[in-house]
C-alpha cells in the first residue's frame, strides 16, 4: 500500500504507477477527521476513487504540407514519419516514383485539409533521420496509420522497440491483402521467388524461397538460402520471434528492403511480420 500526503500528493501518484503492479485507475483520495488529505493504491471506507487515465498521451500539433503518404511536416518545419507503416516512394532527386506512392500521398492530404492532427509516441521518438515518429489521429479520432493499411496504400514496417498498435496494423494490412486493394493487387509487389532476387526493384519487395539453415555470428542469425542469399535477423531483436530454427525447411514470403555486397544478397527482418509462411 502507499500512501501519499496532500503537498506531494503528485509525485507520489506518479511513483505509484510505475513502481507498482496496480492498475492505473486505482488511486483513492482519503479525508481524514482533522481535514488531511491522502492518497493510496488501496480503497478505503469514504475514499474517493480518482479517474486516472491509462491511455498514451497525444499532442495536437498543425501541419504545414504532406511531405508523402507516410511522411508529414508540421508547422515548425519537424518532419513526422508515420510509425509502424512503409507507403512507396514519390519522384524526388534522390528517388525515382514507385507505384502507388502518388496515391498514397494525395489520400493522406484529402485526410489533412483541416491541417490540425494529434501526434502519439512510442519508445522511440525519433529516427536515425531526427524525423519524429509517430502514430497520427485526426481531430475526430481517425488513426491514419491505420486507415492506409486498411485501404491498401501501405504496408506494415514494424521496427522495435516500437511496437504500439502492431497487432491492430497487422491485421488491417491482412484484410487489404485478402480484398487485394491498392498495392496488394499491383503486378511490381507481387511475390517472386527469392532466387530472382539479383534482378530485384529499388523499393519494398516480397520474395518467396526455403531457408536451409541458420548461420549466427555476434550481431546477427541469418536465415541461409543458398551461399549468395540470406535474411538476417539482429540478436537483439530475437525475442520478438519465434525460434528462428522454426523456419528452415518451410516455405515463407519475406517482405521488405534488399541490400547486396558484391554478389550477396540480404534482407534485413526486424519483425515477425514480415516473414509470413505459406
């Protein structure tokens, strides 16, 4: 039980919820005979339960432009990235156009005419980039993250430790999927197998192959194809997924970014949701 007196009663409100096990709605104000005031995790004749929300924090912001279907600039000129999604790439001077990016972005900016959003974070709040990360609602609640899975603008890119969501996303992303919308119906996302891998686009790719074993070094467990293609997995994400074993000898679609050095080719899984068996 902890008790907290009426002069630091917020601090020790505080210290309760992280310290403890107890639900985050359950603080009780206590007024004894002499008009003191207390606070505790534990009810008690004539407390008052306190409504302490357990709900993540949002913060309204404006924005200024959207920058692509993931990717938005607030007034302050911070970019925000949408977290927990990938929408393809638009023309640029660094980038070629990929299909569907266009659509992408002119869906979010329809969304965003009132150019007021509320920004949630998650463990992680900025990336190697200094772009926020975030998860983006309208004033009237939309989850636009969400909303471009469901409508198969983009696809799920879940990076730990953030995580918030994943489920909901993953899930919007497999009913896209199943009604082929958007990008799930375009012949450039279609799978391939990963022998074909050499002749691979720029961009977000899936490939269908039968990893024979496992390789692990300090950094990373790599999934062996052949002796040129590999996926690796770093250790530190390892518990996010089933034992890595699991997979050999199965067939599975591996969804994402392909890197090579020299004449090997590798995938970089940060999350089990891109390593879908068939």
């Amino acid at each position: 039980m902890i008790f907290c007196n009426k002069l630091a009663w917020l601090p020790c409100i505080i210290f309760a919820l992280f310290s403890t096990t107890i639900d985050a709605s359950e603080i009780y104000r206590s007024v004894d005979s002499q008009g003191r005031v207390t606070y505790s995790d534990q009810p008690s004749d004539g407390a008052q339960q306190l409504a302490i929300s357990n709900q993540p924090s949002r913060h309204l912001y404006n924005v200024a432009r959207v920058y692509d279907g993931d990717t938005i600039i607030l007034e302050d000129r911070k970019q925000v990235r949408l977290l927990g999604i990938n929408t393809p790439e638009i023309q640029s001077r660094v980038r070629d156009q990929e299909p569907g990016g266009v659509e992408a972005k002119q869906w979010l900016q329809k969304q965003l005419q009132d150019k007021k959003v509320y920004l949630e974070f998650d463990q992680v709040r900025r990336d190697k980039y200094k772009r926020l990360l975030a998860h983006v609602f309208t004033p009237d609640g939309k989850h636009l993250n969400l909303m471009l899975l469901e409508n198969g603008l983009a696809v799920v890119s879940i990076i730990p430790p953030n995580g918030r969501y994943s489920e909901k996303l993953i899930r919007a992303q497999q009913k896209a999927e199943k009604q082929k919308l958007g990008i799930w119906s375009m012949p450039e996302y279609q799978p391939r197998p990963i022998t074909q891998i050499a002749n691979h686009n720029k961009g977000w790719q899936r490939f269908t192959g039968i990893p024979a074993r496992i390789k692990k070094n300090r950094k990373y467990t790599r999934l062996i194809f052949d002796d040129k293609i590999d996926i690796r997995v770093s250790n530190a994400n390892l518990d996010q997924f089933p034992p890595l074993d699991s997979y050999v000898g199965k067939l599975l679609e591996i969804r994402g970014w392909v890197s090579r050095k020299k004449d090997n080719y590798t995938m970089l899984i940060q999350h089990p949701s891109a390593l879908v068996p068939q």
